[in-house]
C-alpha cells in the first residue's frame, strides 16, 4: 500500500475528528448539557430545598411519614376496567405510607397541608402498583415548572412565616389554577385522622380491560371511618405529632378500612391536568378494601426504602398524557436516590414511641 | 500452522454493529431520560431496559463467540504499546458492556424496584434491597456509562484512523472483509 500523502493525512484526520466532535455535541446535547433549558429532578429537588431548606437523609418531599402494612381485597369487579391483576378477586399485602406535606421530617402537624397515603400492592405475579395519594381530588399546579415556580413564590419570609405578597401576587395573576387550589384548601375540611380522610390518585390514568378497551380513570380511597375536621382556627395549637400519635393509638385499638373506588371519566373529562376536577355523576366501582392493620416509624417499617413512584403500575394500567406523572416520577426517582446515599436521623414517629414508653 | 484469516468471523462483524448500534442508542437514551423531568422520562425509560437486557444478551452470546473464532493479526507495523493499548482497549470494551446491563439490573434491584423489562417480562433480583448499594451502583452506572462512550470514541477514531490513514486493513477486518479486496478492483 503507498503511504498516503500529508494532505490525505490532513484530511483524514479532520475528518475523524469532526466525527468524534459531531458525536460529543450529539451526546452533550442528548444530557442537557447544551441547548435549551429543561427542568431536571435536580432542578425540582432546589426548589424545594429553597422553600423548606436541606433535610438530608429524608424524602426531599413528604418527609414526616409512618409506615403501615396491611392488604388489599380485592372484589373483582375492579376487572371490569383493567386486567391489572391487583383488581383481580384475591387478597394482596399491601407496604403503605401515611405523610404530610413538606420537606421537615420534623414538622408541626398543625398546618393545612397535604395529608397523604402512599401504597405498594403486590401480587403473587410479581408485579407491584405503587401510588402516592392526596387528601384532596386536585393538585395545585399541571406541570413541573409550575411547581418549581410555586416553591420559589411560596417561600416563608423569615420575618413572618409567610410568603412574601410582593413575590406571591404576581405569581398567582399568572397561575389562577393555584389561586383555585388556595380557595379550595381553604374552605375544605383538613381531616383531624389519617384513618377518616379520603385519598385521591391525584391524576388520570389509562385503564385496559382484559377485551382491550382502555378508559381514563382516576381513583379514591374512601374511608370507613366519618370524616371529621381540624380547627382550622386554632390549628397553632395542635400538639406537634397530633395526627402520627393519633394513628398509632387507633392502630392498636383495631384496623382501618377504606373502598378502592374507581371513576371512570365522562367524555370531555380533562385527564392530562391535575388541577382540573371531574364534576357531576360518573361511573364509580368499588373495586375492594383496604385493610390496614399495623403501623410503624420508618426505622424499623417496610416503607422507608420504598420510592413510592406512581408510574410503577401493572400491566393493564398505564400513564395518561398528564405531564405531572412524569415529573412526580423523576422528582421521586432524584429524591429517592440523593437519600439513599445519606444518613437520615431519627422519624417524628420513632421519637414518639420512645416518648410512650 | 494454519494461517489466521485477516477477518473476524462474520457472525462476530454482524454481531458487533448490531451492538455498536444499540449500546450508542442506549448511552444517548440514558443520559437523555435522567436530564428531564418531561413526559420524555416514562418514554425513554421504557426502551431503556428492553435494549440494556438485549445488549446483555448478545454481548454473552458474543464473547464465546469471539474466543471461539478469535481475532486477526495485528499488522507487524503496529508497536508492541500500540498492540497491548488495542488489546487493552477492546477487554475494556467487553468489560463495559457486562458491567452496564448487570450494574443497571443489579442497582434496581438494590432499590427495592420491580425489574420489568417490558409489560410482560419481569426479572428477579439479583441483589438485595439496600439503600446504600442502590446508591452506589446508581452512581456507578454514571460514571462507567461516561467512561463506556470516551472509550468508543476513542475506539471509533482508533478504527478510522487505521482505516483512513494507516489503510492497514484493520477497519477492513471488522467490516466487508479482504475476500472482497480481493474478488473486487479497488483496493492498493
């Protein structure tokens, strides 16, 4: 073979390296690294940080939390609407987690905020449906970066505790949707039990039925127990862990219950904002009940090392187009995975058994 | 003694661009799907397991391959440094496409993750749920990922350079073979 001459070398190895250039910039582009804004988990994880300040070792988001274990039974007519084998007639253990909103593992129980089941039901197929349930059928905001915009706006001024009226008008003249949610949580009842409280799926999902027709569904756990509210006027005065202490005394006198309903959207339904409520009479099955018979702190309960992700479903149950599942997905995946490399301290609930003993 | 062919076995040349094709898909897919908190995450995440179980796959039906049908020569001109960089190198590669899928399988595993690879097909764990190793090979699977893509860049621009300039048959070796330098015209 001739050698080749030095302007066939110039050019072969401009060549090579605009190829290797080329696939870099491809690659740096594909991470987010250049180009155009996107909202990371980490991006999410800052905000809420900003708001709540830095709580290693603890869910960035929901960190004051007890598990519970119980089952799900099952009654079958949940088949009518998914071949998900956790509506299936049977008895299925179920890993869940009670939280309040926020990023204080040690915080007031007295606040109007969120009160929140978390579940895992597994059946005997190996599949898992993982859920992260609300006290209320909505969400304040439709997407990630109005969540990231709601963190920044709502931060408590040091001085007062409250968010800052210079920051908190215009961000809600430009976001009426949390306006609406405000309203909303302002006059509904704040649940003073986690046993008599309805939790809702937050979003709309994708049902497949074992013929193939899908239908949108979101769903609710409805309690057994009646649901009686906080004073709100005087929620400054409630006892720090009220609510954990609560639950763990009901748990040890017997279970609670409450009805897997699933509500089948009426056409014309919004199924891709969680802001959005459906209102009016729908399709709604009792699918079956949930059981819950122990509760324990996080150190020693199944639910602290479980993400509890609610785009881990089973077959027969899919993600809708709502873009707030895949921002929970990957805010929770981003949390769970900072955490798992920390050193949480000790639960609001651990400390609460050392105090009863 | 029986004369090397200056070619890897076909098999092994159909075998490598299938994966050059799916482990580059793969790593763009990867550091795509954690950048975003967009309805790309749930999409991209489904293809991820699927196309790291195949890479698993045909990189084990690969290796026996390989050994089996070895590799040819490097050319005489090549420095004995030059020659252990390219053994070196290729081991690295081999290594790397292992560890991925096994370090991805293994870290879902660690966090308590059901491993379903598509709708219908789960895995078992093969690891046991802990937070501490799910953290570490979560990182892990970053970090060799990254060292995974500099290596086939370097691999890439190692073939062509042997392939545009050197022209000593190694690109060839690894794509339409000799025999048909020799059945064909061109060639120099």
């Amino acid at each position: 073979m001739p050698p080749p001459s030095k302007r066939t070398f110039a050019g072969a190895t401009a060549l090579i390296g605009t190829i290797v250039l080329l696939l870099v910039v491809g690659f740096a582009w594909a991470a987010g690294w250049i180009g155009d804004r996107r909202i990371s988990g980490d991006d999410v994880l800052a905000a809420i940080e900003y708001n709540g300040g830095s709580h290693p070792g603890y869910r960035r988001a929901h960190a004051k939390g007890l598990c519970f274990s119980g089952s799900f039974e099952a009654n079958d007519a949940g088949a009518a609407l998914s071949s998900a084998a956790a509506l299936g007639h049977g008895n299925y253990p179920v890993i869940g987690r009670f939280s309040l909103a926020g990023g204080n593992p040690l915080a007031t129980d007295g606040r109007n905020v969120f009160h929140s089941m978390a579940l895992l039901i597994r059946t005997p197929d190996g599949q898992e449906w993982r859920m992260a349930l609300d006290h209320t059928p909505i969400f304040p905001v439709a997407d990630a970066a109005s969540f990231v915009a709601l963190q920044r706006a709502t931060r408590p001024d040091p001085a007062t505790g409250k968010p800052d009226p210079v920051v908190m008008k215009p961000f809600l003249a430009t976001h009426p949707e949390v306006k609406a949610f405000q309203d909303y949580m302002a006059k509904a009842v704040l649940p003073d039990s986690f046993a008599n409280a309805t939790y809702y799926s937050i979003n709309a999902f994708r049902f497949t039925d074992t013929g193939g027709i899908t239908r949108f569904v979101r769903w609710q756990f409805v309690p057994e127990a009646p649901l009686t509210g906080i004073d709100k006027a005087h929620l400054g005065s409630l006892p720090r862990d009220a609510l954990f202490k609560e639950m763990i005394t009901r748990t040890a006198r017997g279970p609670s219950r409450w009805h897997l309903k699933l509500v089948v959207a009426n056409p014309g339904d919004i199924t891709d904002k969680a802001t959005v409520a459906w209102t009016g009479p729908h399709r709604t099955i009792d699918a079956g009940t949930l059981v819950l018979t122990a509760v324990e702190p996080e150190e020693t309960g199944a639910c602290r090392d479980i993400v509890f992700d609610p785009t881990i479903l089973p077959s027969g149950i899919a993600l809708s187009d709502d873009p707030l599942l895949a921002a929970r997905s990957k805010s929770y995946s981003s949390s769970f995975t900072r955490r798992a490399g920390e050193d949480a301290g000790p639960s609001a609930a651990a400390k609460l058994q050392e105090h009863s003993r | 003694m029986k004369q090397r062919s200056p070619d890897f076995h076909l098999a092994l040349r159909i075998v490598h661009w299938l994966m050059a094709m799916l482990v580059l898909a793969m790593l763009f897919i990867g550091v795509g799907m954690v950048s975003t908190t967009g309805p790309l995450y749930p999409a991209l995440l489904t293809w991820h397991r699927p196309i790291g179980m195949a890479i698993l796959m045909l990189v084990l039906i690969r290796m026996p391959l390989r050994l089996v049908t070895g590799a040819p020569p490097l050319p005489r001109n090549l420095s004995p440094l030059q020659g252990t960089i390219a053994k070196g190198s290729h081991v690295l590669l081999y290594a790397s496409m292992i560890a991925m899928p096994l370090i991805g399988w293994g870290m879902l595993s660690a966090g308590g993750y059901p491993i379903q690879v598509t709708e219908g097909l789960l895995l078992p764990a093969i690891l046991p749920h802990d937070l501490k190793l799910y953290a570490a090979l979560r990182t892990a699977h970053t970090i060799v990922a990254l060292l995974f893509f500099t290596l086939i860049l370097v691999h890439l621009a190692a073939a062509l350079m042997h392939g545009l300039v050197r022209r000593d048959g190694v690109l060839r070796s690894m794509t339409v073979g000799h025999r048909s330098l020799r059945s064909g015209s061109a060639g120099g």
